[in-house]
C-alpha cells in the first residue's frame, strides 16, 4: 500500500459493496488509461514525424571529444538510435543496458543531433539528485560545442525558474534537465524535438504519456537499467523497438559481493580501505529504531568521517537532502 504520509488506509470486508465499488473504480481508471495510451500511440503512427539531419562533421567532433571507446553494444545502439530519428515518423525506443554501462553517452549523442537540427531536448529524471548529476555531466561533456544547457527542479530558486521558462519558450535553452517540474503547465518549449526519460521504471504511466500528449510527433528515448514489465512486454511484441547495452566499457571491474558473519574488525578494515582511497560508503542497516546508534557507532570507529543518515520514515525531501550531499562529496 502506497499513499502520502500521514493517511490511515481504510480497510473493505472481502465481498462486501464497498470493496466492489473500489475495484469497479480502480477498473474503469485502469481501462481509461488503457485507452488513452492505444489513442496516443495511434496518433504517434499516423503523424508524420520529424527527420533529423544526417551525420556531419559537428557530430564527428562531439564523438572525438569522448575520451573513450564506444562498445560494440554502444555503437549498435546508436546506429540504431540515429536510424529511427532520421526516418520521418517519431522515435518510442526503449535503451536497457546496466547501471555504467554508457547509457548517457548514447543518449547525449542523440540529444546532439537533435540539437544539430535546431531541436530543444528533454532530459526527464525522477530525482532532483539525479538531476544534478546529469546536469553536471553534461556540461561537462557539451563543453565547447555551443550547447546552452539548463537545469529545472525545486531546488532551483522561482527567480531562476522563470529565467529558464522564458529563455526555453524563446529556444535559448537547448537543453533541458529536470525532475517531473518539466511537466508542469508553464513549461514551454519553442520547439521540442527529443524527450529522454531516464529511470523509466520511477515514474507512473500518467507522467509518462503526459508530455506525448503535449507533443504526439517528438521522438522518445527512455533509459532503463530494469525495465517495467509493460515496457519490456511492448519491446519484446515489437511495439517499442530495443536497444541492449549488454557488454561492460573497457576496463570496468566487476562488482565483488562476499557473504560473510558479522565482524567488527572486518567492518573496519574494508571501510577503513575505501576512506583510505578517497572513496564513498553505503552501510545498509536492516531496523530504523537503531539506525541512529550504528551511525553513531560508525562515527566513533572513524571521527574523521561525515556519516549521513536515510531511511524509508524521513520526508522525501530531507532524504533527497541527504542524498544530494553525499553526491557532492560531503558524506563519507
């Protein structure tokens, strides 16, 4: 059970008239955007879509600039990509592929050609944190090919916010990075060509075919390390085409994972490693009534580390606090 924090759910006797009338209502709810996605998607087939130019020398230099060496699955992936945005009707692909296995990269190189063709791109995250990092990442990655990039989420001050809003209806920004704030009603682009939805799995069916709605004819590319069931049920029945990233980037280690008993002195030792190394550590606690006290346990193992605390009780917006500042290397 799901609902906003404070609610008592309320509880039905099984076969009684109340517990029949909620299923009615959740059926009907579930046939309308039933509907509205067949709809959607039959409008997306019948309009015309918009075909993006060919490769050229710009995209050539944005792809020398990546200091490293696209995997056979990564390249596949973006012949693939680039396949379905120079054909005349709009792209639904959906680009699986585990977490650092060069998801973004593909999708950047797409974003740039959109760009390239006088488009705006969407990028659509489920986190402000997330968000973040994208930004970030791509500012460093468009650096010195004239991308103006702009970054939308609650955390961005209102000033700011209506900054971004006109320079995005007027097509000064061509890139846009945000949280579900993307969505809202004020926001207008001039000429949206791309969406990237990243993490598709985060957002409900309603977020989702929102924006198709408010644009039938924009191509869609949607990054997923586990795609939803639905998603992947349309991929596999060909209605949204797949692309796989199934091989590791060069050199990328693989994740190690040992079962031990608990030990202190092992607990240590391999935190003590990481620290060591500069590094980052996640310490997974199974009860949030002694939370506190492992942390502060952890503290006085290491007082010269930052410990940040999380769990499923905390607002979500102090956890994305938490979750921001360890991201920016302010949490050990």
């Amino acid at each position: 059970y799901s609902s906003r924090e404070g609610l008592t759910p309320k509880l039905d006797t099984l076969g009684g008239t109340s517990w029949a009338r909620r299923k009615a209502k959740i059926r009907g709810r579930v046939t309308y955007l039933a509907d509205k996605l067949i709809e959607i998607n039959a409008i997306r087939k019948a309009k015309p879509g918009f075909a993006f130019q060919k490769d050229d020398e710009f995209e050539e230099s944005f792809a020398k600039a990546f200091p490293y060496e696209l995997t056979l699955a990564q390249k596949k992936a973006l012949e693939d990509i680039k396949e379905d945005m120079m054909a005349p009707h709009p792209m639904d692909r959906l680009l699986a592929g585990d977490v650092g296995f060069g998801k973004t990269e593909v999708a950047f190189r797409a974003a740039f050609k959109a760009i390239l063709s006088h488009k705006q791109v969407a990028l659509l995250c489920p986190t402000t944190v997330l968000a973040k990092q994208h930004y970030e990442v791509a500012k460093e990655r468009f650096e010195g090919f004239d991308v103006n990039i702009a970054l939308l989420s609650r955390h961005i001050s209102q000033k700011d916010q209506n900054q971004i809003l006109e320079d995005l209806s007027l097509g000064k920004i061509h890139f846009l990075i945000g949280t579900h704030r993307i969505l809202s009603q004020d926001v207008k682009f001039l000429d949206l060509g791309l969406l990237i939805v990243d993490e598709e799995q985060r957002f409900g069916v309603t977020h989702k075919e929102k924006i198709k709605e408010l644009a039938t004819n924009i191509d869609v590319l949607t990054l997923s390390a586990t795609p939803i069931p639905r998603t992947l049920q349309m991929s596999l029945l060909n209605v949204k085409p797949m692309s796989i990233l199934k091989d590791p980037p060069i050199n990328r280690l693989p994740i190690k994972t040992y079962v031990v008993k608990y030990d202190k002195n092992l607990i240590k030792e391999v935190i003590s490693r990481e620290l060591g190394r500069k590094g980052q550590v996640y310490y997974l606690h199974n009860r949030i009534n002694s939370i506190t006290a492992t942390a502060k346990e952890l503290e006085t193992m290491f007082p010269n580390a930052r410990v940040g605390i999380v769990h499923g009780q905390m607002d979500v917006e102090d956890i994305n606090d938490v979750m921001e500042e360890f991201y920016d290397g302010n949490i050990d």
